[in-house]
C-alpha cells in the first residue's frame, strides 16, 4: 500500500519559469554600491535588478506603497468627478463649481506629488 502526500500549498513552479541556474561576476566595491543604490531606488532587491538589467537591458521599477496610496485618492475623486459630470449632464445642475474646482486642485496636488516620486 502506498502512502500520498494530501496536496496542498503552493502550486510547483513550471519547468519554463522555474530559475535553477546561478550567474555570478565580481564588480568593486564602489560599483556593488551603485548598483545596491539603484535597486533600493527602484524598490526591487538586488537579484531581481540585476536580472531585469541583464535580460531586458530596461529596469521596470516596482511601484511604491506611498505611489499605490496616491493612485487609490485618484481613483476616489475621478469616481466624485464623475457623479457631479452625471448631474450636469442629467439634471442641468450647474451648482457644482466649488465642487469641481476642489477636485481640479487635488488633482493638481496629487500629480505633483506622484512626479517627484517618479
């Protein structure tokens, strides 16, 4: 009688996206610097930056929390954006203006602040 494993946990990786193999090169230590300063930069570790680097030649930074947080505020105000768009068009309720001008000020605000984060 032979005995099996319950399944369970995390699915095995496919043979195409598993990384069995090891590439190693030595740089000094100014250049192990730069490059450590350049991943953190780039939210992404040191293995996964020089990854990108080697096989794309492009380094796609990993988007932050504070970046994530910014977009969330944006996605809420384009929804309030909307709504007063919905009453003018649907009522003719042009009373909205303070309204609208607030929101065009976060906007403002907020793409500001999410270019000196990028």
């Amino acid at each position: 009688m032979e005995v099996t494993k319950p399944k369970g946990g995390r699915p095995r990786k496919s043979a195409a996206t598993l990384r069995s193999r090891t590439v190693r090169f030595r740089v000094s230590e100014e250049e192990y610097l730069r490059v450590q300063r350049k991943a953190k930069a780039c939210n992404l570790t040191l293995s996964e930056y020089a990854r990108q680097a080697v096989v794309s030649g492009r380094i796609m930074r990993r988007i932050g929390t504070e970046e994530l947080r910014l977009v969330s505020e944006l996605t809420r105000e384009r929804n309030n954006l909307n709504q007063l768009a919905y009453l003018q068009h649907a009522f003719g309720v042009a009373s909205h203006e303070e309204e609208l001008q607030r929101i065009l000020r976060f906007y403002d605000e907020v793409i500001g602040r999410l270019k000196q984060k990028l």
